[in-house]
C-alpha cells in the first residue's frame, strides 16, 4: 500500500508519462493529418475542381535572331518605308561623263537606289522631260511631262525594268517633277521615313521654283527628305542643285568622273545595306520583347485564372454541404492543401516571369552585340 510520501513522489513521473502520451499521441495525429492531406480522397475531391492543365501555362518565349551584312550598325535615321526616284530625261543626259552616257548612268544609281531598299519598302520611279524635244518647239510638251511609270510597289524588279526604256528628249521640270512626287507621299510622316532621290545633270530650264518645293516637302506634313545626284552638272548649276537638296534636307553629289560615279553609286548601295540591317535589328528585337513578355503576361493570367477558379469552385461546394448540415472535415482539409498547391503554382508562375524576361534580355544583347561586331 502505497504512502502519502510515496503517491507524492510517484505523481511526477506519472504526470511526465502523461505529458509524452499526449505527445506522442498529437505528434501521430499530426502524421495522421499530413498522410490525409495527401490521401487518395483528398486527391479525388480536388480533381472535381481541377480548372485546366498548369503545364500550358508555361510556354518558353519564342525568341528570334537576326542576320547583318554590312561592316557595323550604329543608331542612326530610320529605314526608308518609302522612296520615290525621279530620273530627268532632258536632252542633256544623252552627254556623257567620260566613256559613258548620263542617262545610263542614271539607270545605274536608280538601279542602287532600290535594289538596296529594306523589303518591307516601297519604291516608285518618276519620270520628269521625256516628252517633246530640247528646242523651243518642244519646251511647253516637255516640261509638262512628269510621268510615274512605276506605282509605288514593294516588287523590286518593276521599277529596274521601267527605267530601261527612259530616252533623253527634252526639258527639266524640277519643280513640277518634286510636286509630283510630294503627292504620292503619305501625309504625316516621321522624318527619314521618305526620301526622294533626284537623278539630273542640271537645273530647272521649265520656269517652277524647286527650292520652294523641297523646302515644302521636307517642312510640310510628308517629312521627306530631297537627295539629289547630278553628272558632271557646271559649277553654276551645281550650285542650284545643291540648293533644293539643302531646302529638302537632303544631300547633293555632282559625279564628274566615273571614278565618282563608281564611288557615289558604292555609297547608295551601303546606305541600303545599312537601312536593311537597322530594320533587321530592330525589328528582330521589338519581337524578342513582345514574346517575352507576352510569355510572361500568359504565365499569370493562366495562373491566376486556375486559381480563381478552383478556389471558387472549392468554396462554393464547402459552403453547399455546410448549409445541409453535412460534415465538411475532408473539404477543409482539401482547402488547405489547395491553398498550398496555389500558393506553389502563384511562385512558379513569377519565377517564370522573371526567367522569360530574362531570356529576352540575353536574346536582344546577342543581336545587338552579333551587330556591333558585324564587319
């Protein structure tokens, strides 16, 4: 029989044994809880819900590359979207710097003129004095002549073919031939987007104001810019041609030489090549952008669209069994563990933002660096 002392001493142990009973009997309730949360029901409620595949969800970027063939590109005006060549066919053009004709020469630049355009460009081919003669007689047919054999097309080849059947006949109507070509141009455009190049040998002989119409071209709503290049032009009407590409913004080449013309057609066309590959940078890396981040944008409105609609779907069927009295126990624990799940697909959703953006960055510094270094 036990004493007072020896209740007092054992109560205690007893009361320890108590304590890690419990203890141990919580810590099974609590593996109990975890191996339920994982259960086969839990996993069979929640797939009543299941709102769509989390897989679609994340789809990588499609990034692009881009190809460059010129020595560097560097920031610079932007890509021609359109181009109007206007080739004078006065009678003088049938004279000739060194062995070969002005006109062909012509034909030769206006030939670089649009091989080397970007091909999202158009390009249009004006013909200004090809009518009448270079006499008296034939001034007023001459110089009202400006003819556009050549609509404004993307189709390279229209224009070079056209420009093969020009013949030098008779005056040179700059003004109306810049008038002209001014209205084919689209209003409200950004500056470098149009260009007019101009091939002559000489200035206005048709009475019009070509500086006032350069200067209303590149001032006025179109923007463009007025280049002019001239064969062997004198000294005196040089200095007329150097004035309506100044008032058009643009820049004037008087080729007296062939070494000149080899030279002055080589820079058309590496101005082309270099327009070609400004677009192709730009452009590759404008779509890099939009990938990634319509990746990204994907990404959480997928995610969050599929849990919304679980956690909808779970709530509203909790809240059904709860009005008829119906034990909810298991769709407690199915919350929770739903919650988990979402707060899980919630991190991958932005971590895959955060890899998707980056892999847009890395793609955009490769091109930019590939044309850095292009030579």
């Amino acid at each position: 029989m036990c004493t007072a002392a020896a209740m007092l001493a054992l109560c205690p142990l007893l009361a320890s044994c108590d304590r890690k009973t419990d203890s141990a009997s919580g810590g099974n309730m609590q593996g109990s809880t975890r191996t339920a949360d994982r259960s086969p029901e839990i996993e069979a409620y929640l797939n009543q819900f299941k709102a769509g595949d989390r897989e679609a969800c994340f789809n990588d970027p499609a990034l692009v590359d881009a190809s460059f063939t010129v020595p560097e590109v560097a920031a610079g005006p932007v890509p021609p979207a359109r181009v109007i060549v206007a080739i004078d066919a006065s009678g003088s053009m049938a004279g000739r710097v060194s062995s070969r004709q002005k006109l062909d020469l012509a034909k030769s630049a206006a030939a670089a003129f649009v091989d080397e355009l970007p091909e999202t460009a158009e390009a249009g081919l004006l013909v200004f004095g090809q009518a009448g003669n270079n006499r008296a007689d034939g001034k007023t047919q001459s110089c009202a002549a400006v003819d556009l054999p050549v609509q404004m097309t993307r189709d390279r080849a229209a224009p070079v073919r056209s420009v093969a059947t020009i013949r030098p006949v008779g005056w040179t109507p700059l003004a109306a031939a810049l008038k002209r070509a001014e209205a084919l141009l689209a209003a409200n455009g950004h500056p470098g987007e149009q260009i007019i190049y101009v091939v002559s040998d000489g200035q206005e002989t048709c009475g019009g104001d070509p500086v006032a119409a350069a200067r209303s071209i590149n001032r006025g709503s179109t923007k463009a810019i007025v280049n002019i290049i001239g064969f062997a032009v004198p000294s005196g009407e040089a200095a007329s041609l150097q004035a309506v590409a100044a008032a058009g913004g643009g820049s004037f080449v008087n080729a007296g030489t062939d070494r000149e013309v080899d030279a002055t057609v080589a820079r058309i066309r590496e101005d082309g090549r270099k327009a070609k590959n400004r677009l192709a940078q730009s452009g590759a890396v404008a779509q890099n952008r939009i990938a990634a981040s319509g990746a990204a944008a994907k990404a959480r409105i997928c995610a969050g669209g599929l849990v919304a609609n679980e956690r909808i779907a779970v709530s509203a069927d909790v809240a059904k069994k709860r009005i008829a009295g119906r034990d909810v126990a298991l769709e407690e624990r199915a919350e929770k563990v739903l919650a988990e799940r979402h707060a899980a697909l919630e991190r991958r959703a932005e971590a895959f933002v955060r890899a998707a953006e980056a892999k847009g960055h890395r793609a955009n510094a490769a091109i930019d660096a590939k044309a850095a270094r292009a030579r």
